[in-house]
C-alpha cells in the first residue's frame, strides 16, 4: 500500500506547518519502526484478536469527534492539545507497523480533536503519516526478506491507481461528505474485522 500512500499525499500536496508535518512524521516513522519490530517478535494471532476492537473504538471515536472536539477545546486555552497529539500519534504509528488495517481513521480523529483540523485537512496530513509508517515497515520487512514481491508488486500497482483516484474523489468532496465516507468506511471494516 504504500505506494498508494505516496500517490495521495501527492494529490493533497497543500501548504502545512512544516514543523508540525516533519514533528509528526518523525513521530510515525518511530512508532512504525517500534510496530515492525513487535510485529517480527511476536505472535500475530495476539494481535489480530483485538484488531476489531481497535477498529470499533476508532469508528465510535470518529462517529462522536465532532462533539469531543468542542469539548476538548471548551477545556484548553491552546489549540492544539500537543500531549495527546503526540502520544496518540506514536500509538497509532506502533499499530500501524504493526497491523496497519484501518489506521486512516483513527489518524482522523486524532487531527480533528487535537489539532482541530476538519475532515479535508487531517485526511491530507494522515497520507504524510502513513507514508512514514508502511515505509519504515516496508523496509524492515524487505531486509528481513520477508515480502512477497509476487503479490506486492501488482498490489502496488493497483494502490497508485486507488490511492491517486480516491484522494481526487474525497479532495472533491464536502467537508460533510468526506466525514461521512470516512464513517461508512470505518464502521464497513469494523463490521468486516469482527465477521472474520
């Protein structure tokens, strides 16, 4: 997936903070170096049994950001709440070097509590974040040469094509819709995660 990743955060190419992008790309690039390592140490059955759960939290998290976020700000006099945005920031990062599915949404509803940016702004800056992730992922993994690059090549392939056509279609979409979609999507792989 992650040349995906690199497709669509070419499509939401925008003007950041540098500092906060850089700041939270290092942040992911640990977590997902601390995630592939876990991952090559440990039994992945452990791991996928709270998979569902995980997935579950972050769409109820996403579901209720909205009304989480007016009371997060109500209750700091700064706008961006920078322990939380860290903290949950690296915790992310070590599941998404670990397991991965998902991780999109809960990276959303951390940008829109702590940082308060809208749906549009905190799916652009997730593709930054995932980019450090499956990258430090990917390359402990192809050292240890454990990548199957018979089936990763064509799902590379297809994600260029996904990652660069669905970021124009969310980039063309209401704040309200994208919020929506990214609600379906979470609560559809929710449900997928438990049935299997």
């Amino acid at each position: 997936m992650l040349p995906g990743g690199i497709a669509s955060a070419w499509v939401y190419r925008r003007p950041y903070d540098l500092k906060l992008v850089r700041a939270l790309v290092l942040i992911s690039i640990a977590g997902g170096i601390t995630g592939s390592t876990l991952l090559l140490l440990t039994p992945n059955e452990r791991f996928t049994r709270i998979v569902p759960y995980l997935m579950l939290s972050a769409a109820v998290l996403f579901t209720f950001a909205g009304p989480i976020q007016r009371l997060a700000a109500a209750h700091t006099a700064s706008h961006t709440l920078w322990i939380p945005l860290v903290a949950g920031q690296y915790l992310i990062a070590v599941y998404g070097g670990y397991f991965g599915a998902g991780m999109g949404v809960p990276m959303i509803v951390l940008f829109l509590i702590a940082r308060g940016f809208d749906v549009q702004q905190s799916a652009a800056l997730r593709f930054y974040c995932s980019f450090g992730i499956n990258g430090c992922a990917v390359t402990i993994f192809a050292l240890r040469g454990i990548v199957d690059w018979k089936l990763s090549i064509p799902m590379a392939i297809a994600a260029v094509a996904g990652g660069y056509w669905g970021a124009h279609a969310v980039k063309r979409m209401t704040v309200v819709a994208a919020r929506r979609a990214v609600m379906l999507y979470a609560w559809a792989t929710t449900l997928w995660l438990f049935l299997r």
